[in-house]
C-alpha cells in the first residue's frame, strides 16, 4: 500500500458527508493555483503548511467574487476563527489546481467556507478543509450579527 492509499483510507470524509460529498459540482467558484518549485518540502511533495495557502487564495477569490469588501470597514469585518485541512493524496510540481469554494453554513455572527482541491483534468480529491469566518466589532473585540446583505450574497453559494 503506497502512503497516498493509506491516507486516503485513514480519513474519511468529514463535511464532505454532510454536504453530498467532495465532487466538483459541489462548488460553484473555483481558483486555479500553481504548484511552486518552493512549495514542496525536503520529501519532494507539497509542504502541508502551503495547503492553507491554497484555502487562503480561494477564500480571497471567493470575497472578491461576492465583493464582500464592500461589507466590512474600520469597525466591522471579517475573522478567520478556525482552519482545517485533510490531506487526501500527496501532491508534487509540477501540478495545476483548482480550488473549489463553497459555502457550507450561514450562522448569525459567522459562517464556514468548504474548500476541496483538485487537479485540472482530474476529478480526484487532493485535499479539503474548512474555514469558519467571524464577523467582528474590531474596536470591541467580539463578534456581531453579519449584514443581511452579506448574509443575501453568501446564500447563492452552496449552502446544505
């Protein structure tokens, strides 16, 4: 059994069961990536830490296409709270992704982005995770109700 196999045996899909699965019709915004030479590690395949990159790339994609930043200011905004990643099969340069994006769930003062990465041309899963996303009072320090607006813009996105 190659380490690929075995990872992909030893983590089950986690919200990919709630939200029908990891499929690429599951996500109706995608950002392509381009695997970096200086993205790999000593073991000669993409550094785990650059995966979050990745999200990162695709959740600034993702406020871009929905021009969040019309919605945040000074005062108000968003605040990454959590990030997760699982590794499903190693990944090695040269590669071209594509990030899928979508929205899993809409909470009042929060929501949380689903990612999944796939290779162009392939539709097997490479990695997937989460990002929960926080509106906040950067002034008070804690979160507040998101604008409905916001909240009107994040509903077109795939929510389960």
């Amino acid at each position: 059994m190659v380490a690929s196999e075995f990872i992909s045996q030893c983590f089950a899909p986690l919200d990919g069961r709630k939200s029908g699965g990891f499929v690429r019709q599951n996500y109706p915004l995608f950002t392509p990536i381009q695997v970096r030479w200086g993205d790999m590690d000593a073991l000669g395949h993409v550094n785990n830490a650059r995966f979050f990159t990745y999200f990162e790339q695709a959740r600034i994609a993702f406020f871009d296409h929905i021009d969040a930043n019309r919605f945040w200011s000074d005062v108000q905004g968003p605040v990454l709270a959590s990030a997760t990643c699982n590794f499903r099969r190693m990944i090695k340069y040269p590669a071209d992704l594509e990030v899928g994006t979508r929205v899993l769930e809409i909470r009042n003062r929060s929501f949380v982005l689903e990612t999944a990465v796939f290779q162009v041309g392939d539709d097997g899963l490479l990695a997937d995770g989460t990002t929960a996303v926080v509106w906040a009072d950067y002034r008070e320090g804690k979160s507040v109700p998101m604008p409905d607006e916001l909240r009107a813009a994040l509903e077109g996105f795939g929510t389960a």
